[in-house]
C-alpha cells in the first residue's frame, strides 16, 4: 500500500487587490474601445436652429419726475369729477364740480339725463323730417349691436358708453319714422325749459375746480409732487438725487388731484455704472413697465456719475402717456437698449476653421462649415445673422452640430 508523501497541492487565491486590478484593467480597456469606436463613427450631437428676438436689457428701480401741480379740494361724495386720470387738460380745462351738499349733486344729475333726454329727441326730429331709410337705420342698428356684444364678450368695456349712445340714437330715429316733427320739437322745448329751471336752482350751490395749466390729469397724489420736479433736472447731480429719493414724502391730504405741466415726462434711476455702459445722452431706448402693455420709446436725457464713480444717475425723457404712467411714480423698469432677432447658437457649437468663425451643420449625412455673424452674446449662446438658405447660411430647423469628432467640411459622419 502506497504511502501519502503528505504533500497537499493547494489552489493560490487572489487577494481582494489583484481582484481590483482586474476590473479596473476592464473598464479601461472597454473606455478605450468606445473611444475608438467613437473616432472611427465621428459620432456628432445636434440641436435644431431656432429664430429669437434677445432684449439688451437692464432692470432698475426709479422715480418718475414730472412738473406737477397739487389741485386742492376735497374727493367727498358731493364732488364730482369732469376729467379722470390720463385725460389731456388746458388751462382752465373744467376737472371737477363741487357741490354744497348732496341735494345739489342730485339735481346736477338730473340735467345730464335731461341733457341726453333732448339730444335723443332732437336726432328724432331730424329723422320723422328727413324720411330717413328706414333699411340702412336697421343695418345700422344691426352693426351696432353686434360690435357692443363683441366687445362684451371679450371683456373690452372701453369705448361701450359711446356705442351704447349711438345704438340709442339710431333706435330713436327708426322709432320716429311716420311720427310728427312738431309734436316731438315740442317735448324737447319742455325738457329743455325743465332743464333750465334746474340748472339756475344749482347755480349759488357749486363750486367749479379748473385746471391751472395744459397737461394731463392725475387723481393720484402721493406726496413728491414738491420733491422730485422736472424743472431741477438740467442741474440735478447722481448725489442730490440721492438725497431727494431719500426724503420723506409729504402727506397729500384730501388734494382733488394734480395737473402734470406740459406733455414730456422723466423717469430717473440710479444704477450701477457697469450697468450704464452704452447709455448716453441722445440715446434711444425703450422702457418696459409692467403695468403697461407695449413698451415706451424714449431718449436718454442725462447719464451723471456720482462723485465716487460708483453709480451712474439715468435720466431717461419721453412724451408717451397714458392713464397708467400718469399715476406712477416709483417704478421697477427695464431699459432697452437693443433687441436683436436672428438665430440662437449654443456656444459649445462656434468653431474657427482658416480664421473664420462658423458653426458646422448636418445636411444630410454630411458636415457643412457655415461661417456666422454674431450679432448679440448671452452667456451660453450668441445670436446670428439668419441665412437666406441653408446655402448661404444658418436658417431655421437647420441641424447645427454642437459636438462631434474631427469636423470638417464636407465630411461624412455618423449620429
């Protein structure tokens, strides 16, 4: 019987660290692998070109500056307002009618409705003397009520006051066709002696509030009508307006309204002085208000640096109103100094091929170099001249490459 030599072959283990090594060995000989494959594919990435519009713009915060006279009365019940805000005034314009007490008010209502009373009446005389066609009143009758309806759909209540009066005349006159002129000239005699009487019982019991000078009526006052004031502008210094923004507004009290002198207007900001570059006097820019629905084109009046040279005073000029901007004051605005329409590139696609800067498209299943024009730069793109044709240029849904291996012109590649 053999005798065990009493030598055991054991099978060697590889310890946790050659395990390692071994994987690692794999991974990068599979990323060298993918890296050739990649080469030898010229694998490329693509976004679609798009057509934008890129405001160069700058967000401030500032103060409308205006020539403006506080109008004083009282804004009680028994004061009622010929004008409202945004209305253009001139001197000695009727803004508002105040009456002793509320009888007064009532009876002054009473002769409007009179008043209206009469012209309807009168626009029937006219009709029952003229034969007017009655088929040209009853389309007309017609339009106007299909343009009311529309406008009330739509929510558009500006401008319905108006229509709802010519509707009423034109029914009116239809009305008065076959009737007799004479008899209806004598109920506007009656109401037009009715009026009379009432109009002389108001006369030693209202009080007329006129305008001082031309310009625009506000119902708004808040206090810096004696503070910021247009007529200081020529001289005004990035630290004196510091100063004046800094007051404490007064207290406006019951004021009727105020009167904004003259057609122009101001807006002025303090910015920083990074942020004014580009911006001098002459200028043109648009402001951007939120509360306003299209943007207001106005000119640079005045750019000041501070005397430390970290801010810049923007004072900005324009003769644009509305009912809204009449009642501004402090204002977040942004200024627009450009706008610029063209195609959207991302960065990462710009090339420089023989000192041309282009961007390299897929037409096909080939690369085409397209030299560009920049004509605005963002922060992760630029915006270009758009082509006539893909011939001559980037156009809209071109395929532009923003990665891709060894580009050039011409050149067959792979997705």
């Amino acid at each position: 019987m053999a005798k065990n030599n009493g030598q055991h072959i054991k099978k060697k283990k590889r310890s946790p660290g050659a395990r390692m090594i071994v994987v690692v060995g794999v991974v990068v000989a599979l990323y060298f692998v993918g890296q050739a494959v990649s080469v030898l594919t010229d694998g490329v990435e693509t976004v679609n070109a798009t057509r934008v519009t890129v405001d160069d713009a700058v967000t401030v915060t500032g103060y409308f500056v205006r020539d403006e006279a506080v109008v004083a009365g009282t804004t009680g019940e028994t004061v009622e307002h010929t004008v409202h805000s945004g209305e253009k005034v001139y001197t000695g314009a009727r803004l508002a009618v105040e009456y002793t007490d509320e009888s007064a008010l009532e009876t002054s209502r009473q002769v409007k409705s009179l008043t209206e009373q009469i012209t309807l009446l009168q626009s029937a005389v006219t009709a029952a003397s003229d034969l007017a066609d009655t088929a040209k009143l009853d389309q007309l009758i017609t339009m106007d009520m299909q343009a009311i309806a529309g406008k009330a759909k739509n929510g558009m209540v500006s401008g319905l006051e108006e229509e709802t009066g010519d509707l009423r005349q034109l029914v009116l006159r239809r009305g008065a066709g076959g009737q007799d002129p004479a008899a209806l000239q004598a109920q506007v005699d009656a109401l037009a002696q009715q009026r009379e009487r009432l109009q002389q019982s108001i006369v030693t019991r209202t009080k007329v509030i006129s305008s001082p000078y031309d310009g625009f009526f506000s119902e708004t006052v808040d206090g810096y009508e004696n503070i910021l004031k247009a007529s200081e502008l020529p001289d005004m210094t990035a630290d004196a307006f510091a100063q004046k923004i800094a007051s404490e507004p007064e207290n406006p009290g019951t004021a009727l309204g105020k009167v904004i002198e003259g057609f122009d207007w101001y807006f002025a900001a303090l910015v920083p002085t990074a942020d004014a570059a580009g911006l001098r006097a002459g200028s043109r820019v648009s402001l951007r208000f939120t509360q306003v629905t299209e943007d207001v084109p106005a000119s640079v009046y005045a750019a000041r640096v501070s005397e430390d040279g970290t801010q810049t005073l923007l004072i900005f000029k324009s003769n644009r109103i509305s009912s809204e901007l009449v009642s501004m004051r402090r204002q977040v605005v942004d200024i627009i100094r450009a706008s610029y329409t063209g195609i959207k590139v991302p960065k990462e696609a710009i090339r420089m091929e023989d000192g041309k800067l282009g961007v390299y498209t897929l037409s096909g299943s080939a690369s085409m170099f397209r030299e560009i024009t920049p004509l605005y730069e963002g922060d992760t793109f630029y915006v270009i001249e758009q082509g006539s044709s893909s011939q001559t240029g980037i156009v809209v849904q071109d395929s532009i490459i923003i990665k891709g291996r060894a580009l050039q012109d011409k050149k067959v590649v792979k997705k």
